[in-house]
C-alpha cells in the first residue's frame, strides 16, 4: 500500500485541504489506485487559524485512511494545564491562535487534548519507522520511556518536521 507523510500542519485547514485533494488526484491519475494510507506526523495545531478543524479532520481520517503521531505541540496542547510553565511553553509557541479557534468549544478543547495524549510518537510498516522529529540511530527515541531501541538502519526513515 502506498503512504504518504505528512507533517507540520499547524492549525492550516485550507492548505491542508488542498493537499488531501491533491494527494487523491495524484493516486488515481499516476498510480491508478484509490487512497493512500497516510501518516500524519504531529504538528498538527498552534501558529495557523484553523488548529481545531485541523483536528477535527485527522479524527475523522484516523484509523483506515490514517496513521496520526503526536508531535511536540501536541504534547505541549496536552499538558498545558499540568503546571504553569507547560502552559506559558503552549502559549509562547502558538497556543493563543489553538485558543483562539476552539472559542466556543471548550468540550472539544478537552477531549482533543485527551486524544492527543493517546497519540503514539511513531508508527511501523514493514520498511519504515515515522516519527516526527528524528531519532538517534542505534540509540533510544526522544521518549525513552515509550520506546525501544532501533538496530535496523535499513528500516529507517526519517521524518523531520
């Protein structure tokens, strides 16, 4: 099956809808073949206007047609009620704007946060590892307590964001 990353969205809805348009036309036009299964990298709110339909979409997609990781502003969206400093680090780094567009929908701001927390920080084919960031070779991923060591050079692919 074809995979298609992808990654650092930042809360922009409408260049993100593009994409998904052009990524089917580009299946069937080129490869003949329906959707790929794609994978989202994390990054998916802060900075852009539109972080909740962002979300929104990937939830909708999550699951046949989608992979999604969670990426650093994901883990700051989600422990930004923790402690005062994860919330000054959400807000200096794009939480105004997430804010901003979940007005009004503070249910939703909830619950988006608990799925981001559930999100893995990598995910496995057979011939690629995707993350969001990058991990050391033979060593451990930036979350050494999820993660196990990767030996297979090979298997690797890199994704940063």
């Amino acid at each position: 099956m074809t995979k298609v990353a992808i990654g650092d969205i930042h809360g922009m809805y409408d260049m993100l809808d593009r994409l998904l348009v052009e990524i089917d036309a580009f299946s069937i036009r080129e490869r003949g073949i329906g959707h790929p299964k794609l994978v989202f990298l994390g990054d998916y709110v802060d900075r852009g206007p539109d972080s909740r339909r962002v979300v929104r979409r990937l939830r909708a997609l999550q699951g046949e047609f989608a992979v999604c990781l969670r990426g650093n502003h994901e883990d700051m969206m989600w422990r930004c009620e923790d402690r005062s400093i994860d919330w000054q680090k959400f807000i200096l780094n794009g939480g105004t704007q997430t804010l901003a567009s979940y007005e009004g929908h503070a249910d939703e701001f909830k619950n988006d946060r608990r799925w981001m927390a559930s999100l893995p920080t990598s995910y496995e084919d057979e011939l690629r590892i995707f993350v969001h960031a990058g991990i050391k070779p033979k060593g451990r991923f930036y979350q050494p307590d999820i993660f196990a060591e990767i030996g297979d050079m090979k298997r690797l692919c890199l994704a940063f964001g």
